[in-house]
C-alpha cells in the first residue's frame, strides 16, 4: 500500500520557473534550458509510489536532485508543480500550521553532519525535538531514553557531542529522529560522512532497526553498494533530474531501463544481489506413491534427462532418482522410487545469490535444486543458467547446502529439542 505518492513533481530553481516546463516537455536539455532561462532544473516529471514500511532509496549522482527531492517530501523545500500526497493528502498544497504538524508527528529527517548541538548533553539532544513540540519533562525523557536504547547507546546519555565517535553521533541524530516515533523516516546521506568500516556497520544497523521498527525510510545516497545492500526498491535519477528507473536492486542489476542506468551499475558484482529465485527454471519430478518406475522412465526419455527429483503430494523433496537406478528397480519388479532416491545433490533457496553456487555449478553434474525452506520444491539451476549470469568478481567463500546435510541438521535440531 502506498503511503507517499509523487505525482509529476518538478523543481526548477530561478525567476519565474515554470517557463522552464514546457522546454522540459519539449525535449530541451538541462543546459539548454539554463541558457534560455537562467533556471536550474533540480527534479523533471517524476511521479512513483512509496509503499508503507519499505526502504526506499533515491541516489544518482551529485547535481542529480535527490537531495531536493527529500526536502521537497517534507516541504523544507516547495515544488515548482506537481503533488505529494502522504496518505492522500497533497501536502504542497499544505497550510503552515497543518506541515508543521505533519514534520513533528509524521515524518523525522536524519541528516549528514549530524545537526548535534555542542552545549547539550546526547539526552538533551534527542529530547531537542519533543521540547519544541511541548512534550512535558517526563515524557519526552522516557521517550529519548527509549530511543537512546533502540540504537545502541545506553549510558552514554550524559557525554556530550565532543566525546562521541562519528558513529556514535550519527546514532544520537538516529535516535533524535525516531524519539517521536514518526511513521516516515527521511534520510539525507546520513552515512557519508562516516569513514567506511563505520559506515559500513551503520548500515548494518539501520537494516537491523528497520526489521524491528517497520518504518517507512526514504534514504538518499550516491554510493551504489549502499542502495543495493539497504533498498528494497531503488530510484535512479538522471544528471537531467529525471527518474530513469525505479525497481528492487535485482531488477536495477538485471533488467536497466537504459544505457545511463547500464553505465551507472556496470561495475557492480550483479552476482551478489541476483538470486537463484530470478534465474530458476520449471523441473519435471515425480510424484510418490502415485509414480514408479515406468513412469519415472517415461518422464526422463520425454525430457531427455538421466536424473529426475522425487516429490510427495504436498511437492515436499524427497531425493533424485538416476536412469540407471530406476531401470534396476523396474527390472526386479519394484515400485517405490523412494527406495532409489538418494539425497546427495545441491540445493537452494530462493534468495540464494548465485554467486555462492559457482562452485557447486561447476563440480556437480545434477543440477541444484531450489527449495523453500519448507523444502518444497520450486525447480532447478544448472551450470548453464549460472555461468550466463556471472562476470567478474566471485566470491567462493559461501556455498549451497548438500541437502542430506540439511535433513542431518534438522534432525540433530529435533532430537535436541
């Protein structure tokens, strides 16, 4: 469900700026335009959705707009035209009293240099926003001690700013901002000033924050590896501030609208963030009691294939079955092909990254099995499918699970409990 929808939003700096439009309309470059008119396009056209409790990361590059683009949200900064509704109310069109409201209770901006004030304490700091909004004493401590505690920093109430980390700053703006407990959560490079190990822990944070939270984040950022590791859907903005594409990280890597997003993205490892869920394919399997042998014979001669997965009716994984195997079984007059299947073979989950099957796609001659964690089964990746998708860059280090040592596990797991 959509909480913030954008519709046709433009922001040109200047005198008189919607002249610029109909030039925008009419094809004319960003340059062109700032020639004729002497105005600045920051944000051309966009209209998108932001889905409640997503994390929803604008980046491009600098002069791109997506740093307009956040204050546009909250109206620090008011468009040329278009619409913003947050719960389907257009706050461009907003009465002062009416945003101020929405800036205290609905939305909270974390920024990139942190905004701390020198002469208060970290309490005193997250408490800032709540004593501008009346809270009373008591309730605006319990609240900034909450929210102190969610990121990480009791006992530090009492230091001030000057004996703080970068991170540990970063963590009070954090908290801050969530000591309201706004339903919308802006952030503005939030983390680029932090040097990358930190920067690198903060958004492990962040990710852990939001699975608790279950905010709705609206992150800028012009680093690539930080949209793909934080973004459940990703918008790139041109140099012309224009929206180029919108989509999961899987889809940027895999499918880019045009050739500024292809360029943009092309030195990304796309091997760690497609899944195998994007490249598998359909698998014939056998189903018992129903199948035996002569149709497990049948399937495989249709199919051309010398091994196939055996299922039960609920399509739970039982094992695979080999020609050779199944031909035996039918000779000596048998039925059950549960009693051939073996449980040696590779497998996968959806979300598995294929650049953790490399080496598994290389060794094994069946081909991986993709199951839910339920292990029903959802069909195959072959060596073929991965190494069409693989480029530079592979990481080794994980690999798939042989899946009778994912039964051994559970098993262990059972009789433990």
């Amino acid at each position: 469900m959509a909480l913030v929808e954008v519709k046709d939003l433009y922001k040109i700096f200047g005198t008189n700026p919607k002249r610029a439009i109909p030039l925008i309309q009419k094809g004319e470059t960003k340059q062109q335009i700032k020639k004729k008119t002497g105005c600045t396009v920051a944000i051309n056209g966009a209209t998108f959705e932001i889905h409640k409790k997503e994390t929803f990361v604008v980046m491009g590059l600098s002069g791109s707009g997506k740093s307009t683009f956040i204050r546009c949200l909250n109206r620090l900064i008011k468009p040329t035209s278009g619409q913003i509704l947050i719960d389907g109310e257009d706050i461009v069109k907003m009465e002062p009293e009416k945003l101020r409201d929405l800036r205290r209770h609905k939305m909270s901006m974390v920024f990139q240099h942190f905004g701390l004030l020198p002469h208060r304490n970290v309490i005193s700091n997250i408490e800032f926003g709540l004593e501008l909004s009346g809270v009373d004493k008591a309730e605006r401590r319990q609240k900034s001690m909450d929210a102190l505690q969610l990121v990480g920093l009791d006992g530090f109430e009492f230091s001030m700013p000057n004996e703080l980390s970068g991170g540990m700053k970063q963590r009070v703006g954090l908290a801050r901002a969530l000591a309201n407990d706004p339903e919308i959560l802006l952030m503005d490079e939030a983390f680029s000033a932090l040097d990358p190990l930190i920067r690198s822990q903060m958004q492990d944070e962040l990710l852990e924050l939001q699975a608790k939270m279950h905010k709705t984040i609206v992150f800028i950022t012009h680093d690539l590896d930080e949209a793909l590791k934080i973004g459940d859907r990703i918008a790139i903005l041109g140099p012309d501030g224009r929206v180029r594409q919108i989509g999961t990280p899987e889809v940027i890597l895999s499918r880019p609208a045009d050739d500024y997003v292809k360029e943009f993205v092309q030195t990304v490892d796309k091997t760690k963030v497609v899944t195998v869920g994007t490249i598998k394919r359909p698998s014939p399997f056998l189903t018992v009691p129903k199948d035996g042998p002569k149709s497990a014979l049948h399937l495989m001669e249709k199919h051309g294939k010398s091994v196939a997965f055996v299922v039960d009716t609920d399509r739970i994984l039982k094992g695979v079955v080999h020609i050779e195997d199944v031909a035996a079984l039918k000779k000596q007059g048998g039925t059950d092909l549960c009693s051939i299947a073996t449980q040696d073979f590779y497998t996968a989950t959806p979300t598995t990254p294929i650049a953790d099957l490399l080496s598994a796609a290389l060794e094994t001659k069946v081909p991986i099995a993709v199951i839910a964690e339920d292990y029903t089964f959802h069909g195959v990746v072959d060596r073929e499918m991965i190494i069409a998708e693989m480029n530079d860059g592979i990481d080794e280090a994980a690999g798939p699970t042989v899946f009778s040592e994912v039964l051994e596990d559970d098993a262990a797991d059972t009789n433990n409990k």
